[in-house]
C-alpha cells in the first residue's frame, strides 16, 4: 500500500466546508493527494476553516474541469456510490475490501477513489470510467453520509490497511505480566489474608477462592499491580496481628 | 450486539455545528441514542442544520451535568483518547477491536461511548470512569480528527460489527455485570479501607487508587466479585475498628 499513489478526487462539490473537511479527514490519515473537478467555491475561506491543520492540503489540491483529467493517469479508479446504484452492476466493494484490493495496485500504480456531488452523487457517464463501486453499508432508511464523513470512514480503512500489511503489532503494551509462579504465590498470599481478617475460613476457602482467582487471572496482573494487592494483604495481615 | 443499547456521549462539545454532524453520522449507521454533557450551545441552528434528516436524534438527546450521570447505569464505559493518552494504561482499542469487545456486552448491558471536548479530550478524573480506552488510528503528524468525523468512523464499526456477528458468539457467558455507579461506591469504599489498614494516606490516595481503578476497570467486575470484594473491605475495616 502506498498512500502517496491514491488521490481522493471530489466530483463539482457544493459546500466549501465539505472541501476543508475533506482534506482535515484525508491528512488525519496520511492521504494528501487531493483533486476538485469542478468546485462550486474555491478556494474559500469556509473550506480552509474547516481544514484547520490541512491547509497545506488544499493549497496543493488540483483543480480539474473534468472526472476524464482528474483520472487520466489512473490504473485504478473507484467510484463511491450510494446502495441504490448497484444495479450499474460493477462490482461493489465495502470500504475495507477496497482498501484490500488497491493495497497491491497502489504500489505501482496510480489509484484514484472518487467522491460524488452532495445531492446527485456520480453519473452514470462517470460511474463508466470506474473500475469498482464503493458503498459504504449504513442504515438503509438513512443512507446519506456527509461527504467529509463518508471520505473519512475511506482514508480510515486505507490507512489500517497500511498497518495490516506491516505485519506490526496490535497488541497494545502494557506493564510486564506477572508469572504462572508469582500467581500462585499471589493467591496463597490472598488466602492467608482472608483468613487472618476472618473474611473466609481457613477450613473452606473454595468457593471464594475460586472466584476471586478468575477474577484475577481474567484482569491478567501485570507484576506491579501484583505488587500492591500483596502489599495490601501484609497490611491486613499487620493488622491482624496486632489484634491479637 | 444490541446498538439500541449503545449510547454516545459528547463532553462540553463547544461547537453545536459538530453536535449535529455527530447526530447525523449516528443515524446513518443506525444508533440513536445521545447524550449531551453540558454543551455550550445546545439546541442550536447550526446543530439542526449540520444534522439534516437526524433532527429527531437531536430532539431525543438526553443532556446530563456529568458524566458520571451520562453513564451512571451503563456497565461498559469506553473513553475515546488521542494516541499520547496510552500512558493512562487502560487497555486501548481501536475502533474494529472495540466493536467486537462490546458486541456481547452490548446484548445485555448498557454501553457508553464518550467523546471528548473538541480541544483537550477528556480529563484524568473521566478517563477514570472508562473501561477501555478508545483510539483512532492515524496520521501521529496530524493525529486531531474532527468530532464528528471520529464518531463517524467509530459508529461505521459499530454497524460493521452487526454484520459480522450474526453467525458466531461463542465468547464465555458470564455474571451481570457491575454498573458504573456501582463501580464508584466500589471504589469510595476500596479507598476508604486501604486508609482505615492504613495501607494508603488519606492524604494521597492517588497514584495507588488510579492503578487499583485500571486493574479493576480492565476485569470489568461482575455484581457478585463487586460484592466479594466490598466483603473485604467489611472485614479490613472491622479489624482496624477492633484495633483502635
């Protein structure tokens, strides 16, 4: 997957602040490539105000006057379509398959996905110059996104798209997990504790004890938090004793 | 997943431009449930306006003076943070991982998604109060999305999600879970009891309690391991009344 091969093209938009929204959305995720065929306002201060951070974006953007221009050095060209379109009968790709498909087609070729007009989408001219459709799926009896937010939901998947291929790591990091032994250690502590404070018996731990271990050993205790759970048992336990 | 059982909850959002956009990009993925926590202008014609066809979204809105009261029967609270906020601890998620954690939980429980405010997120005290913690993948250059835009991608999921889940569930049925008020009294007694075994200052619970807070919010308590636990504390606190 390469980024800087797709270009986001936005079909005679209405709204300039759909156009600086657009951009905010595309440089959020790494996209920076931006074409206007056709804007109704730009530049325009509505849209850079929505762009905040993104101005550079717009200041790069290509402004063609037709979809023909925006594509012409395209391998690959998606057009987003609204459910009812289907019928056109290309295939029909969610924002995640289409960010599977162009991973490859990106890295050597131009790629262009293609955004329509607020009301009126892409017409039936333009949707013939596309190689795939786009649907993002929503709730049939309220489909409309607005363009910047439809725009975001694509660059999104284009951009988990480019962590998938990393082969990175998901898993989030966190403090060092405690051992199988340092747990076992952990829950004889535990036990003795309660049954110092008198909150379990030393004759019949079990079921407390059986619950309190899948508790603990769903949380997963890393080292330090297993270290503060014995240092409040010995505090128990000090306790405990001076009462005796 | 239940998405009826879902709500967002929007923090001090100051621009109403960015309530209505929100309430459109739940609707067009089929959650309707918002929660408002003291919005600087709310209702708003530029949130009407930005909300086109969500308008009864809007209207139903539930506006709360906290977010303790926004979430306070909801069992699950996922906090939406910007990467650098990992130091925190609680687990992080992105928007898929988290689709999927809250799937099962949604079916029988409520879910709060919360939203930051537009410039500084949430605060420590809030991130408190969330379960997981909920980050967008993106651009680290240029990492701030727009309100809207972020929950737009965050509900794509949600909807995405009620795709996916109509053949499996095999995750382990467990105990009710405990809700979030529950889970404050939980934490007002533990903090009171390390005081009373003198294990903590009353003075300066805090380091401690904010990690004691991210273990227990990551285990996600059931009512009866909530009730165990709130039997130690009896018991601690009896003893270090009988050694006084």
């Amino acid at each position: 997957m390469k980024l800087d091969n797709i270009r986001l093209v936005l079909m005679e938009t209405s709204h300039p602040g759909n156009i600086g929204g657009c951009a905010r959305a595309m440089k959020n995720m790494s996209l920076e490539r931006l074409y206007l065929v056709n804007p109704l306002y730009f530049p325009d201060p509505d849209a850079d105000a929505r762009a905040v951070g993104a101005i550079d974006v717009l200041e790069r953007a290509v402004v063609c006057a037709s979809l023909q221009e925006a594509v012409q050095d395209c391998a690959v060209v998606v057009g987003t379509s609204a459910r009812h379109n289907r019928r056109i009968g290309n295939l029909v790709l969610d924002p995640k398959a289409c960010a599977e498909r162009i991973a490859l087609e990106s890295e050597a070729a131009q790629v262009a996905l293609v955004f329509g007009r607020e009301h009126s989408g892409l017409s039936n001219e333009e949707l013939g110059l596309c190689n795939y459709l786009l649907t993002i799926p929503c709730n049939e009896a309220f489909s409309s996104l607005n363009l910047a937010a439809a725009l975001q939901v694509v660059c999104y998947e284009l951009f988990m798209q480019t962590r998938r291929t990393d082969t990175d790591s998901q898993a989030t990091p966190q403090g060092e997990l405690a051992t199988g032994h340092e747990m076992d250690l952990f829950y004889q502590h535990m036990e003795q504790a309660l049954v110092d404070v008198e909150f379990i018996k030393a004759k019949n731990p079990r079921k407390t004890m059986r619950r309190l271990r899948r508790l603990y050993n769903r949380a997963q205790l890393e080292k330090m938090e297993l270290a503060i759970l014995r240092g409040i048992f010995n505090a128990m336990q000090k306790l405990a004793d001076r009462g005796r």
